[in-house]
C-alpha cells in the first residue's frame, strides 16, 4: 500500500467512529420495473389512489442506499437526541440528496413517512452540505466509500458475500459496531423490502400508477 494511505486509513481507526455503510448490485436494481424503482428510491405514494406523489430518482440506485445509511445511523443516536448529517455539495447527486432528506424529514414531521419499522425516525436531525475541500472529515469518508465499493466488488466477482474486509478496509473498520451495519442490497433483499411495504400498507406493485 501507499504509505500515505495506510496511515490514513490507520488514523480513522484510532477516532472512536462506528463506520456505516450500504451498498447495492446495480443490476439486481435494473431489473425493477419504474414504478418499483422509484419508490424504493424515495417516491411517495397516495395511501388512498396509489398514485406517485412524488417522483423518487428511479434511474439512480444510489439513493436505496441512501436511506438505509439514515436509518442506520439515527438507530445509534441516544434517546432525545438527534443525528444530523452532512454530504458533499460538489456531487452530482447533491440536490436529489437535499430533496430526499427534506421530503423524509417532513413526512417524518407530519407521521406519514411510510418505513412503519423505522423505530428511530424521530431522532433525524439535520443535513448540510459543506465543501469537501474545506472538511477533511468528509474526505476521509470518500476514502472509505471507495475502499468499500472495491471490497463489494471482489465479493460479488468471488460470488461470495462473506468475504472479509482486509488491509486498508479493515483499518477503517477497526471500531466497528455490527456486521449489520455494512450490507449490499441485491435482488433477494430488495423483494424483501417490496413485500414488507405489500404487507405493511396493502399496496398491489402490480396496480400501482405511474
């Protein structure tokens, strides 16, 4: 390894941070039809018609990840408190990722979010969206979002989801919480996630509008 890097990565472990992350199989995500994809990238639907009130970004899989690193990270924090948060202002996926958090946030406000099994809601604090180049910490995050996109490249190339992080990612790991807390959606997990929203609120996938 780089020196520079190893030592990053080495530097993040030794900060009392429990790391977080969600992936996803961008082909299992594909093989959704549009009005899937949209919801479980963050469109609402009228309880009542079933109709979209909202769009949700179906062509951009990142954002079912997005969410699940939110509930996530509300989960660890305390009772009264709050999580708040902060990405990076020069990414593409900016300006969905302020729509999204703002649209959870209010629906969140006014009890109508429809994750019923997001215990912590209540506990989302706030987003911002501050300079990469002017918060280091951010940068460290890019680092290990890397790290972890090329581990869940080597698993799904091996075929094989429990492969264990090693080298520069296991730095990054070192104050770990849960395995629970690092995961890759792929189709399985997905139609999991459809079928608890089925269960839960009723909703028929196949006679919802568009």
């Amino acid at each position: 390894y780089q020196p520079m890097l190893l030592e990053l990565t080495q530097t993040i472990g030794e900060y009392k941070i429990s790391p977080i992350s969600f992936g996803i199989v961008v082909a299992d995500f594909n093989s959704y039809n549009e009005r899937q994809r949209k919801f479980i990238t963050g469109a609402t639907l009228d309880e009542k018609t079933g109709k979209f009130l909202s769009t949700g970004c179906p062509n951009k899989p990142y954002f079912v990840p997005f969410q699940l690193c939110l509930k996530r990270v509300t989960a660890y924090a305390p009772i009264g408190g709050k999580a708040n948060f902060f990405f990076g202002s020069d990414r593409p996926v900016a300006g969905y990722a302020r729509s999204l958090f703002d649209q959870i946030k209010m629906q969140v406000r006014q009890g109508s979010w429809p994750g019923t099994t997001w215990k912590e809601k209540n506990r989302l604090g706030n987003s911002d969206f501050p300079l990469a180049k002017q918060t280091p910490e951010l940068q460290a995050a890019d680092l290990y979002c890397f790290l972890t996109y090329q581990h869940m490249l080597e698993r799904h190339k091996a075929h094989d989801w429990d492969v264990q992080p090693s080298g520069l990612l296991a730095n990054c790991l070192k104050n770990m919480r849960s395995a629970e807390d690092h995961a890759y959606q792929n189709k399985r997990c997905i139609d999991e996630m459809l079928e608890e929203t089925r269960r839960i609120s009723g909703f028929d996938w196949d006679a919802v509008s568009a």
